[in-house]
C-alpha cells in the first residue's frame, strides 16, 4: 500500500481503493464495486447494530464510490445517524457525506437539520464549525428557514470563537445569496462592519467577503464600511511585511484581504469626504509605487500575491474613473505588462486595458499602445492571449485608427483558430460599420471577410451589408461593381452569391452600361453560381432573375427558358418550384408598368441598432462588452454610428400591397386574390411572393426577424415613436419590444380604411388575457362637436397568444370629419404572471382619406387662384432632415396620397401634388407645392384647401417627412 | 466567488471536486467533461487562465495533477491562483511531500483540509498555521477518541 494513512487510517477503506486501482478494466470496476455494494448493504441491513466506526468507514466508502462517478441509492440514513456521533472522527464523516451527497430537496432535511441544531448549541467550536460548514455547503431553503435568523447572532456574539465567526460570517454569506429574503437585517449589520477592525486577519478577511456581498445589494445599509476598509487597507499596505506574521504571503502582506478590501471599495463611488479620499488615493499611490521596487522573492508566488493587490487597485481606479493622474500611472503600469515575460501578466494587461479604454482620460493612453498589442496578435503563442489582444484592438479602436486595426483584424483572421473566427467577423463586421468614412471601405471589408472566413459570417452580417447599400444611395453602383467582380473568382462562398445575387438584383442596372458586365453577363454569372447552391441560396437567385427581367427586358427570354426548364418547374423543393412558377406567371402576364412596380427598388430601411452588435452582446452576454458600450461613443465626441442610417429612417420593408397601383384608390374589382392566375391553383397564398423583397431564405418575416432591435419603449406612455413613419406609407411595425411587436397593413378607400394588427408573441410564453381595444383620445372627443369625427371599431380577439405565435386583428375605420388626433390602441396582457399595458397610437391621419386627383396645368393653377383667401393656405419652411433626393420625394408625396403632378410647375425642381380628401360629410379639395432649396438644404411647402384645418394639418404631417 | 474547484489527473481522472453552488449530477459531469478537456488540451507554458461561458477558469498544474478553479467573471485572476498554490500547501504541510496518490488514498481529508480553507466559495482562512492547526487538532481527536473533546478546544 503506497500512501501512509494518516490519523485513523480505515485500513478496510485503503483496501477498496486499492483495490479498484488494479482493476484491469471499467468491467471488473464495476464488478468490483457492486461486490462492495452488496456488502455494505448486508452490513446495514444485519441485524447487529454497527458500531460507530464500522459505520463510518462504510460511509466512507459510499462516498468514495459516488465520487468515482457511480450512483448511491442508499447509506443517507446511516450517514444522518453518524452526525449524532460524540466522535469527532464520524460527525466528520457523516457531515461531509451530507455535504457531498444531500442534495437540497432531500427528505432527511429535517433530520439533518436536527443534527445540526444540537451541534450548533454544544458550544463546542469544532462541532460548530462543522454544522456551519454543513448548512453553508447544502444551503437549501429548510435550511435557510431553520438557521439563518440565528447564525447573525453568533456571528457577532462576543464569546464566539474567531473560527467560529469565521464559519458564521460565511455561512451567512450563502444563505443570502440563496435565500436572501429568509436573512433578516437588523441591528447585527452594523455590528458586522465593525468586524472590519477585528485583531483577527482571518474574521476580517471573512467580514469582508460577507459585507461586499451585502453592500452590492444594499449599499446604503454599509456605508459606514468605506472608511473602516480604507483604514485597514492602509494599514496592511504600509506595514512592514513581517507585521503580519502568518497572513503575510511570500513577502505580501494579507494579499487575499487587501484584495477584498479593494473589492468592497468597489462598491461605492469615491469618497466623499476629502481627507478619507486623500487616504485612499495614497494607499493606491503606494500600491502603484510597490509595483516599481525590485522583487523581495523570485518566487512566482510573490509576483502574483503583489500583483494581484496592484490589479485589484487598478480595477478600483477605473471604477473610480476620476483620478486622471492615477488612471495614466495605471495605463502605464499595464503597459509595461503588455512586455512581460509571463504569459499570464500580458494576459491579464490586455483585459485590464480593455476596461481602461474606455475611460475618457485613459482613452488616448490606451491608444498608444497599439503596435505592442497587434504585435501580440501576430506573436502570442497562445489562443487565449491573442483572444485577448483582439478584444483590447476593438475596444480602443475609433475612427482614427480604425482602418490599420480592421486591416490587422482581417489579416489575422486568414489563420485564427476556429474557436474564435466567428467573434473576430463579428467585430471586424461591426468596427467597419462603425468607423467607415466612405462606404466604399467598408463594402470591401466586407466582402473580404466573406472571402476570407466565409464560414464563420452569420447572416446577420450579411443581412446589413445589403441592409446599408440600400440605404447608402453613394455606394450602391460601387457595390454592385465589387461584388460582380468578386463573383468571377471560380470558387466563391456562398454567402457571397446571396450578397452578390441580392445586389445585383438590385442594382445591376447601374453597371449594365459596361459591356463586360452587360445584363446577360451578370445573369450568366450569377447563375453559373446557381447548381452549387443550397436551396435558400437558390431561392434568393430565383428572386434576383425575376428584378433581372424588370430592370433588363432583353434578358427576359433567356430568365423565362431558365424558370420553365424542368429542374426548376418541376423541382422537389416546394419552395423553388413555387418560385419558378409563380415568377414565369408574373413575367409573361403582368404589364411592364405593374412589374416595375411590383419589383421597384427597395425601400431603405428603417434605423435600427446594428443586429450584428445585438448578436455580439447576446454572444458575449450583456456585462461582458464593456468595451463598445455607448458611454464610449460620446466620451469621443463621435456619433459615428447614427450618421450612416439616419438618413433612412422612414419605411420597414415594404410589402408587396403597398406598391400595388390598385391599391389607392382600390377599384371595386379588386380584391386580395388579385394576381390570382399566378399561383396556378397553389395552396400558397399570393402573398408569398413577397418574399422577393425581403430575404427569402426561412420565411416571409425573415429579415424584419433578424433585424429587429431591442428598443423599449416606456409602456406607460402612449408611444408614438413610429407615428410619423406611416405618413407616408401603410404598412410596417409600429411598436416593437422586448415581448411584442405589433405590424400593421392598411388600407383606404374613400372615407373608410381597415386596418390589420399583427401582434406577434416574441416570446416563447403564452400571452393570457390579451385584450386590445381602441379608445379615441380624449382631445377627439371633447372636441366641439357633439359627435365623433372617426367611427374606430377593433373586432374582438382571442384572449391567448402562444409563443412565437401571430394574432391579428381587424380594425374598421370611418371617416366622418376631418380630425387631427388619432386613436390609440390599448393593449393588456399577461406574460409570466405580470400585467403588461401598451398603448399606442394608431397611425390614421387625415391624408391616409386622399384620393388622388390629375389634372393639367391650366387646371391646376387657376384652382390655386381659387383658394387664394389667406386662411386657405399654410405654409411653411424648414430644413431637409434626410438627403434631398427626388425620387425619394416623389414617393412621398405620392405616398402622401396625392397625385403627382408633372409638368406643372414651371420650375422642374419643385413638386406639386394634388388631391381630395373625403370624409362622410364632406370632400375637400387639396393642392400642394414642395419647393426644395438644394444649396441652404431647406424646402418651402405651401398647401391649399378650402379648409384651413385641413390645410394646416396636412402641412404638419408631411413636412415632417423630409 | 469561486463557483467550483476540480482536481483531476493528466489521463483526465478526477481526483477532488468541490462545488460551491447547488448543480444537479448532470451538470456537474458536463462541467468536468467540459475543464478536463479544455485544460487537458492546453499547451505548457500557455498562461493559467481562461475564459468559459461567464467564467474563469484558473488552472495550474502540480506533477500529475491539475488543478482547476471557476470564478466569477469580475474576481481577481491572480489570487485565484494563489488560492490554488495555498491549498497545495497545506496537502503538501499534511501530508509531507504530497502526491497524488495521498490524495486517492486519504480522498477525506482532503476534502476536510479544503473545508477548513474555502467555504461557501470565499476564502475562510488565508493563514497556513491556522488551518494546520485545526486539521492537526482534529487528528488528534481520532488518535484519542476515548478523550473528552473539550481537552483539545483551546486548538480550535
């Protein structure tokens, strides 16, 4: 037997074990152990008693079975008993089997608990210790119900052994974090702080742990802890290091304490008081300045003890983030670091350096480290230190430096290990996005990445590269040139033919001009691309030829023979073969004038918070990305990432209705199986087609899906965020949050409108008791006159929404005056036991009641003599919010409701519209001019109606759009 | 806090676990699969530290034994390691010499060492002697059961 046994020595044990290591095999383990199994429990069950130490030694090898990894389903009750043992040895025994073993919902809690109670009233501090222990190891509830009121009194009883306020103190610390409503606060806590000045390192040490934890939760309530624990700090750092006697380690004193210290500090704000804070920044002057001297040891050991007290400083000082002094001296220390032979220093440099960029007085010092850091990138022989100089790279990166570290980025990634590619796309995807100064940069670095570590870009990458060219009008021929030539590389990745195919479709014709990328080149090209794709890849190529017949008519016939072939009329997946069909359909019966409208540019998209960023916060979770968080971002000055998309923030993916010609005003005939003929008896409703306009991969929502935020707006108030999106449009989502996003499609016709509320369960919990009703606001109603302006009538719903499941709901609108406030929509439900309330306000305005009127020139002005009374006309004169782009506008006015009229205005750069707007009672008759001043950036927007309440709010409602 | 410390050899054996918050026998065995395979596959010389889900993992290796520490994401690395070196200490004061064959030998007391050192995943006693002192003053009651405990209570 090789090892010595110490103490007792249970030679029946030594043996066991023993013998399970010469088992040749897991077999003859098994054996082994059931054999001794069988024995024990014939042992147990005999009829002569056990004697105590028998007991014990079979408890104990329960207990070494168990931690071999096998089950034990008996032996608890003879472990329960041991803990009434007077013997030391055996209450051992049977306390560490309970702590091993008893999981918290155990039935033998009340006897165990039994147990406990009478060595917790011996008196006797080691018996006391080990039911401390017991209830700390365990911490179930019973066990927090039975002790925790009576382990504060222990703890801070004068005749309490410091071990034994040790184990107290401690043990309380477990229950609260388990059971904290079952640990009563009272008079005791600021006996406990107190402890802060106990004689005994080792009470101090554990006061400190206990009252960190109290005072994260309560910080008020400790106070009075900030100027104990800088005293002692104090003391500890000034003492000579043999003061400590055995709490000195390698030549540091009490570094665990002086870590706990600097944690519980962390608590709190600086000090107030001057001359306590003046303490304190000496002690972490001092701290600093140790760090400086010549080593006392060369052991390891002595190294990590003092810097672990500096790091814990360092950490103190960021929090702190106050001291401009003290966060450069950090700065620098980290910096030598960053040279140090021990990986673990380097290591540690770059984390800490993380936090210190972000402060605005360690920014610009963090920065000049930046070869050491790419230096590490391309050097550190291990994965986890260059993990860590890639997060440091991307959170000092701004826009002075953004170019060389994406650059640095996107070359590292050529040879990253597999485990962290995906992060490093990710933040390559987001640092470019952030910092790009021309989107053309940032189109390449893109693309790139795809070329480089295709794999590893998730869609959400992807998605808002297509997302920002359709927004960026500058880059769109750009783009569409990079990727046709990155598509020539014979092996290209499929996500770069989703982008390629998508960008094209697009935005080919920008490009169609050249002869070497003529419309049948590109189609050609993409399509070569076509048999090696996966389905959703295949679908969004189908989807592209068909915006390839709009924008190119001579390639129609080549794009028709390539749907009518066999492998795709006929293809297995559903999908694809709904798509041929249905696009074949469309192109040989609809018009030209209805295809380009049906296939019209998209729409850009509305702002949202980068999803990439959403999927990086969710990768690393919320707290562990303090580098790019937003307090950055204006410590520089910058508002970088607002600039590229705000100029976008009107229209959600459009859907298909809303470009429908037939849509306003809707001829009788109309109905939603219009285009019917084109599904050729398919179950699928038409409006699958829809999908040509977002992503086609997964579903119709797809992109609305990934790329929606997380804003939260207040449910309280009425929100009305997206109101004035709807202006000029019907269809998108209106309220979004954490639980529930609510879309809306509407339609008009005359003086009445329907409107259909999709409440989508973002959860994946039921919502219960879901009502949703509207409620004309209440300045609608005391409005002067006796009756309503706006018959609003919502259709009941189902009181319960499944996760991830849609509810819609019809509402019935009529118009009867004019009117200028909207109804709101409340909704209630309850989600996992709380009521949420939502209201929000219901985008019906007067303009949605239009009916667009074409009339000539000579028409047109002598109706504006007509209204020439000056209460007729309102207007006004303000400043462009978005890029000053024509076609943009033209969409808005003439989704405004109004026709557009051409040729009207002598001047060719203004835009005249013209409509009647029609309630129940009565029509009025609207003329409007825009008059755009590209140099001051300002427009003039005049209106003329026979009403001025009608011209005056119509001229509210859209010269906000611009 | 310390959220478990685990003890395993190179063949991957495990040697000590302590768990400091309550884990179901699933979770646990996925964990343990989870370090031994991770801190298994390290290269020597590599630094002592990694990061896993929302923790770190603290790992140092003594002859044929590793051990692996979990800690919260904001707790100080260093110590951690230290935390580590002490308790080797105090196995190696206990057992003289200490290896791994002790620890398989006589798995109860390290288990009762470690107890005297860490609870509830704070440090319970950062002082070599006073833990000795008390694990010597337990063993001292197995020698002499037959005494009455409160002859050795001034040790505690």
């Amino acid at each position: 037997m090789p090892a010595v046994s110490k103490g007792d020595g249970m030679r029946g044990l030594a043996v066991f074990i023993s013998d399970i290591r010469n088992c040749k095999s897991k077999e003859a383990e098994v054996k082994r152990i059931n054999k001794e199994l069988a024995n024990i429990r014939s042992k147990f069950k005999g009829d002569k008693a056990l004697d105590g130490y028998s007991k014990k030694k079979y408890v104990c090898k329960l207990l070494f079975i168990f931690l071999l990894g096998h089950d034990i389903d008996f032996g608890h009750m003879e472990a329960v008993n041991l803990l009434s043992s007077n013997k030391y040895t055996e209450k051992q025994i049977g306390y560490l089997f309970i702590s091993v073993l008893v999981n918290s919902n155990s039935d033998l809690i009340s006897l165990i608990n039994n147990g406990i109670k009478n060595d917790l009233a011996s008196r006797n501090p080691t018996f006391m210790n080990l039911a401390l222990h017991c209830i700390a190891n365990v911490g179930s509830r019973e066990m927090a119900e039975a002790f925790a009121s009576q382990i504060p009194s222990i703890l801070v009883a004068g005749d309490t052994m410091d071990s034994v306020k040790q184990s107290a103190a401690l043990c309380l610390l477990r229950l609260n974090r388990t059971s904290p409503d079952l640990v009563p606060m009272g008079e005791w806590t600021a006996r406990v702080v107190h402890l802060l000045n106990d004689q005994h390192l080792g009470v101090v040490t554990a006061a400190a742990s206990l009252i960190t934890t109290l005072a994260q939760k309560s910080p008020e309530d400790f106070k009075t802890s900030i100027s104990l624990a800088v005293a002692r700090l104090s003391r500890i750092v000034t003492s000579a290091s043999i003061d400590l006697q055995d709490y000195t380690y390698y030549f540091v004193a009490a570094p665990w304490l002086s870590v706990k210290l600097l944690r519980l500090l962390q608590c709190y704000p600086p000090p107030e008081d001057a001359a306590l804070r003046s303490r304190l920044t000496e002690c972490l002057e001092t701290i600093l300045n140790k760090a400086q001297e010549p080593p006392k040891s060369k052991k390891v050991q002595h190294s990590n003890a003092k810097n672990a007290v500096l790091f814990e400083a360092i950490a103190l000082i960021i929090h702190h983030d106050s001291e401009p002094t003290l966060l450069v001296r950090a700065c620098n220390q980290l910096g030598q670091f960053l040279q140090h032979r021990e990986t673990n220093l380097r290591y540690l440099a770059l984390e800490s350096m993380c936090t210190l960029a972000s402060s605005e007085f360690s920014h610009e010092a963090v920065k000049t480290h930046i070869d050491t850091v790419i230096n590490a990138l391309k050097t550190e022989r291990d994965v986890s230190v260059r993990q860590r100089a890639v997060d440091l790279l991307y959170a000092m990166c701004d826009r002075s430096n953004a170019k060389q570290i994406v650059a640095e980025m996107l070359s590292y990634l050529e040879n990253a290990d597999y485990s962290i590619r995906e992060e490093m796309v990710l933040k390559v995807a987001i640092l470019a996005e952030k910092y790009a100064v021309d989107y053309t940069w940032y189109v390449d670095t893109i693309l790139n990445l795809i070329r480089i570590a295709g794999d590893y870009v998730s869609e959400e990458v992807w998605y808002r590269v297509i997302q920002i060219v359709i927004n960026q009008d500058d880059v769109q021929g750009y783009a569409a040139k990079t990727v046709f030539e990155a598509l020539q590389a014979p092996a290209c990745h499929e996500n770069l033919v989703k982008v390629g195919g998508y960008i094209l479709g697009e935005f080919g014709n920008l490009i169609a001009g050249d002869s070497r990328s003529s419309p049948l080149v590109q189609f050609n090209l993409l399509h070569s691309k076509f048999h090696l794709c996966s389905v959703p890849t295949r679908a969004l190529l189908l989807s592209a030829y068909i915006k390839f017949i709009n924008l190119f008519p001579e390639v129609k016939a080549t794009i028709q023979d390539v749907l009518r072939s066999d492998s795709q009329l006929r293809n297995a997946d559903v999908e694809l073969q709904q798509r041929a069909i249905e696009y074949l359909r469309l192109s040989c019966i609809a018009s030209t004038d209805i295809l380009a409208t049906v296939l019209e540019e998209m729409p850009p998209f509305p702002e949202r918070e980068s999803s990439i960023l959403a999927k990086l916060k969710k990768k690393k979770g919320p707290g562990n990305l303090p580098d790019i968080d937003d307090a950055r971002w204006n410590v520089n000055g910058s508002t970088e990432h607002s600039e590229n998309t705000e100029s976008t923030n009107k229209s959600p993916p459009s859907l298909m209705a809303d470009l429908l010609p037939t849509n306003r005003p809707r001829p009788a005939s109309s109905s939603p199986t219009l285009l019917s003929a084109g599904t050729m008896g398919s179950s699928h409703p038409f409006t699958d087609l829809l999908n040509l306009n977002s992503t086609p991969s997964a579903g119709a929502s797809l992109l609305v899906d990934v790329l929606s935020d997380i804003s939260t707006p207040a449910p309280i108030n009425v929100s009305e965020d997206n109101f004035s999106r709807f202006v000029c449009k019907n269809n998108g989502v209106i309220y979004e949050d954490q639980l529930l996003q609510i879309g809306l499609k509407a339609e008009y016709r005359q003086n009445l409108g329907r409107i259909y509320v999709f409440y989508g369960n973002k959860t994946s919990t039921q919502f219960l008791s879901f009502s949703s009703s509207v409620t004309s606001s209440d300045t609608l109603k005391t409005h002067i006159l006796p009756t309503s302006l706006l018959n609003v009538h919502a259709k009941a719903v189902d009181p319960t929404v499944d996760g991830g499941a849609q509810l819609q709901q019809v509402v019935n609108i009529e118009c009867l005056s004019d009117f200028t406030d909207a109804p709101v929509l409340d909704i209630q439900f309850r989600y996992g036991g709380t009521l949420q309330k939502i209201a929000v306000k219901l985008p019906v305005m007067l303009n949605k009641f239009f009916q667009p009127t074409e009339m000539t020139s000579q028409d047109f002005f002598q109706r504006w003599k007509q209204l020439g009374v000056p209460q007729q006309e309102v207007q006004t004169i303000f400043k462009a919010q978005h890029p000053m782009d024509t076609d943009v506008t033209n969409a808005k006015i003439l989704g405004f409701g109004v026709a557009l009229l051409i040729g009207v205005d002598p001047n060719p750069a203004n835009f005249v519209g013209a409509g009647v707007i029609h309630t129940k009672n009565t029509q009025v008759g609207c003329l409007l001019r825009l008059e755009p001043n590209t140099q001051a950036q300002m427009y003039r927007l005049t209106l003329r109606t026979s009403r001025e309440s009608v011209s005056q709010r119509l001229c509210d409602l859209l010269s906000d759009q611009f | 806090m310390m959220r478990f410390l685990l003890l395993f050899s190179r063949q991957g054996k495990l040697r000590l676990q302590k768990w400091f918050t309550p884990m179901s026998e699933r979770e646990k065995k996925k964990i343990i699969r989870d370090m031994t395979t991770m801190v298994l596959a390290r290269q020597p010389r590599s630094c002592n530290f990694l990061h896993w889900k929302d923790l770190k993992i603290i790992y140092k290796r003594y002859a044929s034994l590793f051990f692996c520490l979990a800690i919260e994401n904001q707790e100080n690395e260093l110590i951690a390691l230290e935390v580590i070196h002490r308790y080797v200490e105090l196995l190696d004061k206990y057992f003289g010499n200490v290896c791994e064959l002790d620890i398989i030998f006589n798995f109860e007391k390290a288990y009762f060492i470690l107890d005297e050192f860490l609870m509830g995943g704070e440090i319970q006693e950062t002082s070599k002697q006073m833990v000795n002192r008390s694990i010597e003053a337990s063993d001292m009651l197995q020698e002499d059961d037959s005494s009455e405990w409160f002859e050795v209570e001034l040790f505690g």
